[in-house]
C-alpha cells in the first residue's frame, strides 16, 4: 500500500505566522502540527511541542514567528513509498509526523504514527479473519 494511501491533508502555514496564530490554528482545528510551506513545498515542521518549549523558554512568544521555532527542512516521505517503508522512515528521523510529498517535491499531506498504527491494526484484522476462515475450528479465546 502507498504512503499516499495513509496520508491525510496537511494544514499549512507560512514562516511569517505568528507564534499566537499557529497555536490558535492548532487548538481551533484540534491540531498538533503545521506544515511550513513555501509555494507547494515543505520548509518546515511546527509541533505543539514546538510551542510549548517556546513559551517555556521566551518571556514573551508574541514577536516569534513559525521560522523562529520550526524544524527546517523536515524529513519527508514520498507519496508512493510503501506502507512498510513508513515506520523506518519515521525511526530514523526520530518523528511522529512525516510529510508525504509528489515527485516534484510539493506536499501532498502528512502521515502519522497514529495513521500508521490505524493501518496496521486494520491489516492486521483482516489477516485474523482470514485465518478463522480457513480455519474453521480455531475458536479465539475470550
């Protein structure tokens, strides 16, 4: 199965937004991450995690835009790598959240370890049931 089959649309947002903006966005929309585009293209990552450290860290986060607190040039995955490819992907940048982009570089959505785990579990269900079919005396314990 395709990445691109995973995904789901990215919310984005530009360097310029503000700290204040990107935290509204996130609570209005029940977010925990923002895509920072320029043109079609990832640039980078602003995770709810971003904000917080930032509030931590700075007397006064109104003057912080995305570019000040945002991974640059996020780790991103292709639209048609597998499914299986997604986890390693993920383990290797250290990442929950993996923008998934087309040929040319340009976003297409974002898949998640939550997406991820769906997926697995769904395939996963589906292997079950075939083996309880094919297997007509195998009764699962309770």
């Amino acid at each position: 199965m395709p990445v691109k089959n995973i995904a789901v649309d990215a919310m984005t947002t530009s360097r310029e937004a503000s700290v204040t903006d990107l935290a509204q966005t996130m609570l209005d929309e029940q977010l925990g991450d923002l895509v920072v585009v320029e043109g079609d293209k990832p640039v980078g990552m602003v995770t709810d995690r971003d904000i917080a450290l930032a509030v931590a860290e700075h007397d006064d986060v109104t003057q912080l835009t995305a570019e000040d607190i945002m991974t640059a040039d996020p780790l991103t995955i292709h639209e048609d790598a597998t499914a299986v490819d997604l986890p390693a992907k993920m383990a290797e940048g250290q990442v929950r959240r993996i923008p998934v982009v087309d040929d040319g570089g340009a976003l297409v959505g974002i898949a998640t370890l939550d997406d991820v785990v769906a997926t697995t579990g769904e395939m996963l269900k589906d292997v079950a049931t075939v083996i309880e079919w094919q297997s007509r005396e195998y009764k699962p314990e309770d």
